[in-house]
C-alpha cells in the first residue's frame, strides 16, 4: 500500500504524515503531480484560504494529474480545505473556481439568522453524525472531532453525503462520490476517532 500526501505548500503536511505514522503506515510527500498516478490512494490536506490554495495547486501543474487520478477509481481524501477543494466553486474571499470532483459549492456560515452572532471560525470538538458507511466503522458512539473553518460546503446530492456536522444549523462534514472522499474536521487532531478514520481509508 503507498499512499501519498499532496504537497502544493497550503497543508499540515507533518501532522498529517505523524498519524499515519501512528497506524504503522510509511506515507510520501508528493510534490511532483507526474507521479501521483503510482500511489494506490492520495490525501490532499490543506489549511488557508480556497483562492490562495486553487493557485498554488495552479502554479504547481497539479490540477490536471488530480482530476486524472480521480478519474482512475483510486481513492482519494481531501481534509479540511482539501475537502473543500473537490467542490466546483467558493465564495472565499471572491468567486473561486474549485477542482469540480463533488457538485456542490463552498459557502460562509450564515450568522444572519440567530439572535446572537454565531462565531466564526467554528473551532474545537464537535459531533459528526455519520451515515452507514466505510470510513466510519467502528467509531466510537459519539464522533467527536475537532473542526476549524469559516466556511462549510453545500452538497447539489444529497447522496454524496456522508456526515453531517450541527453549529448553529446542521452542514455537511463528510462527502463521499465514488472513490472521492472528503472530511471537515482534522483527522490527524482528533486523537482515537481520527485515526480510526485514516485506518478505515488505509482499508479501502
């Protein structure tokens, strides 16, 4: 099993690398995309703004190789603003066209419909209610996790979703199309259920 984490310098490659390290499994930071196509599955992590991460992986000739891998039924999982990348589009700071593997758009809070302003980022451990599928098993009952973000997506399938999250009112946390999966919270920050999650994508 090889698994590479996407490097196009907007992630928390590190943390991402130590709790794979934690489950026994060697990965790779990839920065050359011609070689994206020899790894059995593809993490791409990321923490910033979406604008500032489409450009890089622009700059870096990424976008072409990651929507042919996505094409090539390997497994692939986006974290935090990775997930947020396989949407079609963001509202982040401006209209920003994402790499269109999930149909769906990213899109701020809205704190207009709550009498005291729901504050943003949403920040620490928060429950994700998760539908019967593989990259849950045998999570604890209650699936706390650790979420930072400002921003959340909005799936145009309902059946792409595989979790949701409640802050203020309920979102999407975890998606799932074909063999592309993408997760809100930080796996690699939320201790025992986090590396139950990349163990059951080691298994897929």
């Amino acid at each position: 099993m090889s698994i590479a984490i996407v490097d196009y310098n907007m992630g928390n490659l590190a943390s991402v690398q130590n709790a794979f390290a934690k489950l026994g499994v060697d990965t790779v930071v990839e920065s050359n995309p011609k070689k994206f196509k020899n790894y059995d599955k593809l993490i791409l992590p990321g923490v910033g703004a979406f604008g500032d991460a489409m450009e890089h992986l622009h700059e870096r000739n990424m976008i072409s190789y990651l929507k042919e891998y996505a094409l090539s039924g390997k497994y692939m999982l986006g974290i935090c603003l990775g997930m947020q990348l396989l949407f079609e589009s963001s509202e982040e700071f401006g209209q920003h066209e994402g790499l269109g593997l999930i149909k769906g758009h990213v899109k701020a809070f809205d704190t207009s419909k709550f009498n005291e302003p729901l504050k943003v980022p949403h920040m620490g451990w928060n429950r994700m209610f998760t539908n019967n599928h593989a990259l849950f098993e045998n999570l604890d009952e209650e699936h706390y996790l650790y979420f930072v973000h400002t921003y959340h997506v909005r799936c145009d399938n309902e059946e792409d979703i595989i979790g949701r999250t409640n802050y203020g009112y309920e979102f999407t946390s975890a998606v799932a199309h074909k063999n592309i999966m993408g997760i809100q919270p930080h796996p690699e920050k939320s201790h025992e259920n986090g590396l139950k999650i990349l163990k059951n994508f080691i298994g897929l």
